[in-house]
C-alpha cells in the first residue's frame, strides 16, 4: 500500500506528553497516531451504521403507525402488563434478600 506523509504542528507539550504516551505502549509517536487514525475511523463507520439503522428503524415505526392494519394493544393493557412484570421482579428481589 504506498504511503505519504501527514505533517503538522503541535505544541511542545502536547508532543512530548504524546510522545511519552506512546514510549510507555512500546510504540513510536508515528505508531500510535496510525492506530488511533484508524480507531476515529471505525468509530465514525460504526456509528454512521447506527445512524442508519436507526433512522430505518423510526422510519418503519412511523410506517406502523400509520397503518391500520398494524395491530394496536390497548393502553391499559400495557400498564396492567408492566405492574405484572413488575410486582414479580419485587417479590423475586425480595426473596434474594431474605
């Protein structure tokens, strides 16, 4: 893969702070800058995936929600669902704390 090169300025105590950063991971300067070139790079891919998915997901959603055909669970079913769920996870907490 050809190479080139990537200068710029920095101050003199951020260099050397960098510098010894990358001493104490037994990697140069240069090293540890490709890593963490790289790293920005997957991070920024990763979350523009998210981003993606994401935004598909709300998409579908609003789709969903404007169809009449999508079942609808009425609203106190919900509640008296979660109280269920949620009366149970008591009673089991308190039984791993008797």
């Amino acid at each position: 893969m050809p190479q080139t090169t990537f200068t710029f300025r920095v101050d003199d105590e951020l260099k050397a702070a960098f510098s010894e950063s990358a001493k104490a991971q037994d990697r140069t300067s240069a090293q540890l800058l490709r890593v963490l070139m790289r790293e920005s790079i997957q991070r920024q891919e990763e979350e523009q995936a998210h981003d993606r998915w994401f935004r598909g997901e709300v998409e579908q959603g609003m789709r969903e929600a404007d169809d009449p055909d999508v079942p609808r669970i009425p609203h106190d079913d919900v509640r008296s669902n979660w109280r269920r769920q949620r009366a149970e996870l008591v009673r089991r907490a308190g039984a791993k704390t008797a």
